[in-house]
C-alpha cells in the first residue's frame, strides 16, 4: 500500500518525468513547459494538491497565473495517466506508475484528508466481465473509499 497523502513522495520522480517526455515524443504529444511544471509541482508534493495550490506554484515559477493554465495542463495530465484526480478532494496526485494501465482506487481520511493510493488491479478485470455482460462500455472508473486512517482511528475514543 501507497501514500499519496500527506506522507508520499513519488518513488522515483524522474523516472516518472522521463516516462511522460517518452510517451508524448512516441504518441506525438507535446510536453509544453507549463505540463512539465505541473507534472514536476505534483511529483515534488507531499500531498495532494488543488488546482488553485498548483496555481500558485506555477506563479512562483514565472508562469501565467490564470486557472484555465492550470486546468489545461492537469486535464492532459489525467487523460495520459500521469497524474490521478481525487474527484472527493477536488485534488491531484502523481501517478508512481503511469506505464501500468490500472483504474486509481483510493481511500481518503475523512478527519486528516490523508490519500492512500491502493493496488486496484483485481477489479478492472471484474468490471470488464460486468460491464461486458451489461453491454456497458467504460470511459472511466475511480474508486474513493472514505473513513479514517490509522493514527485519526487511534485518536476516537469508544
């Protein structure tokens, strides 16, 4: 299991880079500095971060400070699988394994907004039987499971 809250740190953050600068290069895309960014502010995060928190980041960093920058970088982001959306925190996290097709499963702390990214990849296969059988064709799956981590459960008293 995998932080992606207030404790992660992406594994290897320039291997993630470097697999993004690849994928756009062999698919066509282009890499603009303003994704570069995005994708370096979430890889350096130790949180996830809004849309509006990545703003200001990319300010610092001389860029323009308008939302739609913003939100045009993360929407590239998230169709290509370099950044997952936390639809319940209306926030954003690096993927750790952007080469690994997989549908982002997620439980979220309801007292700390900690992130805990977990291996989902049982269950794309039971959909796919589901959904093949409804005749139901899939554009996207997330999964958001919300209560409490260990350490916000430890502090509830009985």
């Amino acid at each position: 299991m995998e932080d992606v809250g207030k404790n992660h740190r992406v594994q290897n953050p320039s291997d993630v880079m470097r697999k993004a600068e690849e994928y756009c290069a062999l698919h066509g895309l282009q890499f603009t500095p303003v994704r570069r960014k995005v994708l370096e502010i979430l890889l350096g995060s130790s949180q996830v971060l809004g849309a509006y928190d990545i703003l200001k980041h990319l300010d610092h960093a001389g860029f323009k400070s308008q939302p739609p920058v913003a939100y045009r970088a993360l929407e590239f982001l998230v169709k290509h699988g370099f950044v997952h959306k936390v639809v319940h925190l209306n926030a954003f996290v690096a993927c750790d394994h952007p080469d690994e097709e997989h549908a982002p499963m997620f439980m979220i702390c309801n007292e700390c907004d900690l992130v805990v990214e977990v291996d989902s990849n049982p269950l794309p296969r039971s959909f796919a039987s589901t959904t093949k059988n409804s005749g139901f064709h899939v554009e996207e799956a997330v999964i958001e499971m919300k209560g409490l981590c260990t350490a916000c459960a430890g502090m509830v008293v009985s």
